[in-house]
C-alpha cells in the first residue's frame, strides 16, 4: 500500500498510484466547485488577494456597523500601489453594503452623534490633500465637509443634540509652507535641512459644514490627536514636542485645553509610550492606554486619571500579564478593555475603583479594535482566527463574540493545516510560547523541515490566529510541506511590562538563544529535522535573521532577513529612533560601550557564515536604513563562502506596502526555502521570477 496526501492507494507501482491520487482529487475538486490545484492548500495567487477588514465602529444605537475593508490591488492587472481602503457598512444581522468602494483609501471612521451619517477621512476625486468627507447612512452621495491646505491627519466631532450640521468640529493638520518657500522649492531650491525642516501639526477649530475660516489653536508642540469633551468645551490633546518620528514614540504627553482660549489647563504627566486616550460619558476621567514606565518597550497599561486638575494616573489592572490594546467607556464608571494575552486576547471590564471582570476568556478568537454602542450594551471589534484574516464581530451583553461579515469566501472550500499554540522551557527555565503551523499534509513520526519567522519589534508579539500575509509564510508555507514557527521570545508583549523588558541591554543575547531553544524542542519532539530549518522575519525579526546566518549558521540551512538589522553601531547612527533605541532597547549610548554594540552586530560574526542568505530591503526605509543590508550583503559576498542575494525594492520603506513588491517578496521568500530546504541547494536560484505563472 502507498500513501500520497493522506490518501491510501493499492497497488505496486508508485507512479499508478500518484495517477490515481490526481484522479481522487479531480474527482473531490470537481464535487466541492474548486480547481484541482486548490487541494493543494493556499498558493501565492491567493495570499495576494486576502481581505482583511482593518477597523470596526458601532453606531450609537447599535443597528449598524461601518467598517474599513482593506482590498489589495491585482498585481499585473491594476496599477501598482498599496492596497485600496474601502467603506462598508453592516447591520446587526450580518448584511453588508458597500458605501465608498473602488479605488479609494478611506481612514478614521466616525459615527454622527444621531446615527445619521458615517465620516471619514479620504482623498477623493480632484482632492489634492487629504479631507473630512461624511455620507448618510440612508443613502446619498459622500459630501466633504472639511478641507485644509495640508492633510487632515485627525479630527474630533461633538453634536449639538439635535443637527449634525452644526457639529463642532476640531481637526488636526499642518499649515501650509510659506508662499516664498514653495516658490523656491519650485525652483530647485529643494534641498532637506535633516531633522529641522519640520512642521508642527495644530489643530483647527470650525462648525462642521460651515464656510466660516477655521480658527488655529498654538499650542507649544506638534499635535497628534485631539478630541472633544462631552461638555464640548474641553479638548483632550496628545502632543509631542516635534512631529519627528522619535518625538512621537517617546515623548507625547496628554493635555486638557480649553477650547475657547486655546490655553492648556491641564498636564498630564503619562510616562512613557502613549496609546488611546478616551473621555468618560460625564467628562470626569480619562482613560488611556500608557507605558508602565519611561522604558516600558510598549504601552498596554489602562491607566485613569480625573480632569478637575488631578494629576495622579492610576493603573486600574495592577495584575494583569497581558497588554491592553484597545478601550471604549461602557458608563460613567465603567470602561471595557481588550488586552493581549499570550496568543491570545481578553476582553474585560474595569470600573473606577478597579473591580474588574472578564467577558471573553482567551483561547477563541483574536480580538481588537472595540467600539461600544450609545448605551454600553453592544461591542463592534475585528477580528481574527486560524480559519480566516480580520472580520467584524459583535459582543453582546454577556454573549459570545459573533462574527458578522464574511469576506474571503473561496477560504471555506480551502484546506487549511492545523495551527496550535505550544510552550516549552528556555535553557534558563523560563517558559516560552509560540505558535506552530503543521505542515497541510502532515503524517506523525514525520520530520520536516521548518521556517522560523521571528517578529519584529521586539516589542510585539504572534497569536494564535490568521498567520498568512505577504511576509508570513503561514499556510503558504504548510501548503508547500513546510512546518511554520512563529516564537514569541523574552522581549515579546502579550505577557507583562516585566516579560518585555527582559531582552534589554541585551541585544541577540538570550532574548534569540530563545529561538534556538525553540527549535530544539521541536527536533526533541520530533517533528522537524534540525538540518532544515530556515529563519526569517522583518525588521528586529530581520536582526535575528541576520544573526542566525552569521553567529548561529552551523544551526540555519537559509536565512531571509527583511530590512533587518547587521550593524548596530551605524543602525544608532542612521536611524529615526535612537532615543528609542536607547530607552527601551539597548538602554546604553553608543560611546558608554562601544565593544557591547560590536558583539551585537552581525557583520561582526560574517566569518561565522554558511547558511545562503537572502537579503531584502526598501530602499526608502527609515527606520532601519537600506546600508544595513547593503554592509551585510558586500561582506557575505567578499567572503564567497554561502551563497548570498540581495533585492532592493524602489519606493518602498520599512515593509512592502505595493501589490508587486509584495508579490516579489512572497515569491523569493518561498523559492529560496524550498531551493535550500527541500531542493538541490548549492548555487542560488534563478534571479527572475515568473509572476504570471505565481498568478495563475
């Protein structure tokens, strides 16, 4: 008896028996409406069409839901760029209507106070900056109801009670460069004053609709959001102190200003990293989303603080070992919470006094993004789980979540491998987790090979949830015989502000011996072969990757690095977070220890290179500047000893945003595993790539 995919078949001969099994699967495809090749799990073509709905608000009398369905282009057949951001709109029996479809990039969706209207903000038609556009939820053309010389980056609305039309409305942007300044520029005159030709944004008081001019607040920074109190006298501000990109990780703080003087009454001191920020229904408190501490890597503390001058934040989940990621008022002393926990989430609810209970245990689906009804009685958020990318769900008093909206209907037809949540000990006895991909086709007491993909951040984390995109092999990967290992490593969030902390001052120490481990316990467990594992991963997932195929290269058969990480000396010189950098990564300046940044490097262990490394990197990256790659790709191949590759991608930064850079990344992704882990290896493969066949 042979065995191909599961499928026992009689007979001697192993070419008899593969006819047959294409015989079988013709005949399944046939029946359940699907190409034969379709049995064969998720391929390139299909990743490059996955929808994923990217944010969810309720309307105040929970009737409906508006939500934002990000819907890439085709590649070969649109014209390239990210993917387009559409407005639909369901109601609470799970029918769906598209609103603002098409080639449109719609952001920061709203609800009129009377449910009548959904905003948002989008650049449509012959709008050369991005405006506030809304449109009426009974039907009828979208209507701009403000515009600006520069883009609206945000905007607060409060209803007067009884005509949205007289909505006060407080908007965010930057003014407009001085005339002369534009006219030299026009001129050649464009050169960059690095760092100091920035502006800052302010915000802009009007009536919505209105002809009136928008009057200005100065205040002393450069504003990142801004919204209203119930009174509509108020005005809730997160400000940093430039609109550089550091000053906006590190430094914005929370100010009450009072919206007829445009005078700050109110500091609040947060100390750290800051994330959402929401008034209560009475105006009394704010809650947000905080750093524990100035070098917490990440904030996920639900902190309150009162508004009549008060200046003591309090953390109202002291215990919790998870980070808090989104927030909604429920009452006036009531807020609910979602939070990442392990790989999973919790949803939760907290009052003043802090007594808390939990809604939604972890363990089922992946869950963000909340947005409550008027009366706290009914929840919109995304969601996700290893069936299916980010849907609309809906929480219902003490219900189970519900999902609503159904995109990626060809998923349901498509096998899919099995995906668990695993833990295991790292050499130090600490306990670790990750999430584990089986291959599609999988047969116990079977060795395969695998692919690692370590996250970046490091501050961030995996759940056990929809594991597939462009960069993440997932079920691509399962489809084509691989095991997939997603680590969440000492560093990640999900698990504590002490958990995160443990991999700073610390760079590529235990933090990814981790991955190692990691590895190990698999190949103890017997399910993957320890001479074919590859490692991948962006950014500090690209650093490890790095790493593996330099300091650890005796333990790598491939490594693909994503604007990764090779030299964290001129990294601290050339990127736009060194403050960061300092505060909640290496916890040290470059000159305090200058032999500690050259042992963490990369480059620094070239000499230790076998493994054939694929190197990928935009060109107009930020944050990790593209001669990172470049440094590591021209020692690689100096050396001659492993094969090496690199691919820079034009117009592209810290991650590849257009369907072709996409697709070419997916591409190159696999068919360097497979050449080196499955294949012949030894000379890299073919350069060119044949996209139209990917897409077939």
């Amino acid at each position: 008896m042979t065995k191909y995919l599961g499928i026992s078949i009689l007979g001697t001969s192993t070419y008899d028996a593969m006819l047959r099994v294409m015989l079988v699967l013709s005949l399944w495809a046939t029946a359940h409406n699907c190409p034969a090749d379709d049995m064969a799990g998720i391929q390139a073509r299909h990743v490059a069409k996955l929808q994923f709905v990217t944010s969810v608000v309720a309307s105040p009398d929970a009737r409906h839901f508006a939500y934002i369905l990000s819907v890439p282009r085709e590649p070969l057949g649109d014209a390239d760029g990210p993917a387009w951001s559409e407005l639909h709109v369901l109601d609470r029996d799970g029918k769906s209507r598209p609103f603002v479809t098409g080639k449109v990039n719609v952001d920061d969706i709203s609800w009129s106070a009377d449910g009548r209207y959904v905003y948002y903000r989008a650049k449509r038609n012959d709008d050369t900056k991005t405006s506030l556009y809304r449109i009426p939820i009974d039907g009828g053309e979208s209507q701009q109801i403000a515009t600006a010389a520069t883009d609206i980056a945000g905007y607060s609305l409060i209803g007067n009670g009884q005509d949205p039309d007289h909505d006060l409305l407080a908007y965010v942007a930057k003014e407009d460069q001085p005339k002369q300044k534009q006219e030299v520029r026009d001129k050649g005159f464009d050169q960059e004053v690095y760092e100091e030709d920035w502006q800052p944004a302010r915000i802009w008081l009007t009536t919505a609709g209105a002809n009136d001019e928008p009057r200005m607040l100065d205040l002393p920074g450069s504003v990142v959001s801004v919204a209203w109190s119930p009174s509509a006298t108020e005005l809730a501000v997160v400000m940093a102190p430039t609109s550089l990109v550091d000053d906006f990780y590190m430094n914005k703080k929370l100010y009450i200003v009072d919206a007829a003087s445009g005078s700050i009454t109110q500091t609040i001191d947060n100390p750290g990293k800051l994330g959402d920020v929401a008034w209560s229904p009475n105006g009394k408190y704010l809650a947000m989303i905080s750093a524990a501490d100035r070098n917490d890597p990440h904030e996920g503390r639900l902190m309150v603080v009162g508004t009549a001058g008060q200046t003591e934040l309090r953390d109202l989940l002291p215990d919790l070992q998870a980070h808090v990621s989104s927030i909604a008022w429920k009452d006036n002393d009531t807020i609910v919470w979602v939070a990442d926990e392990g790989t999973s989430s919790r949803v939760g609810s907290v009052t003043i006094a802090g007594q808390s209970q939990t809604l939604v245990e972890p363990g089922g689906e992946v869950l963000g993004g909340i947005s409550l009804s008027k009366d706290g009685r009914t929840a919109g958020l995304v969601g996700h789980t290893p069936r299916h990318p980010h849907e609309v769900f809906t929480l219902r008093g003490d219900g189970k979540p519900t999902r609503i909206s159904h995109h990626n209907a060809w998923l349901e037809s498509m096998p899919l491998a099995k995906q668990e949540t695993i833990t295991w000990k790292a050499k130090d006895g600490l306990e670790l987790q990750g999430v584990l991909v089986y291959p599609l086709h999988y047969v116990a007491g079977r060795r395969y090979p695998l692919i690692m993909l370590v996250h970046g951040g490091p501050e961030s984390h995996e759940s056990d949830g929809w594991m597939t995109s462009y960069s993440r092999p997932g079920q691509l990967g399962a489809a084509r015989g691989f095991m997939v290992f997603y680590i969440n490593y000492r560093g990640s969030t999900g698990r504590g502000v002490a958990f995160s902390k443990l991999g700073q001052a610390d760079a590529a120490g235990k933090e990814f011996d981790d991955l190692i481990d990691g590895i190990d316990h698999l190949v103890d467990a017997g399910l993957v072969d320890r001479d074919r594992v590859g490692i991948t991963g962006g950014s500090y997932g690209g650093y490890a990757s790095a790493w593996g195929a330099t300091y650890f290269s005796d333990r790598f058969a491939a490594s693909v690095m994503f604007v990764g990480i090779s030299d964290a000396i001129s990294k601290m010189g050339t990127t736009d977070i060194p403050e960061e950098m300092y505060l909640v990564h290496h916890r040290k300046r470059l000159w305090e220890d200058w032999s500690y940044f050259a042992e963490r490097s990369p480059i620094r262990h070239v000499q230790r290179n076998r493994t054939p490394t694929l190197i990928l990197h935009g060109k107009n990256d930020p944050r990790v500047h593209p001669s990172q790659s470049l440094e590591l790709h021209r020692h690689l191949k100096t050396l001659g000893q492993a094969p090496v590759r690199l691919v820079l991608y034009e117009g592209e930064g810290h991650g590849n945003r257009k369907a072709a850079a996409r697709l070419d990344y997916n591409l190159r992704l696999m068919q360097w595993m497979e050449h080196y882990l499955q294949g012949p290896g030894g000379t890299a493969p073919p350069a060119e790539l044949d996209y139209d066949a990917a897409l077939k």
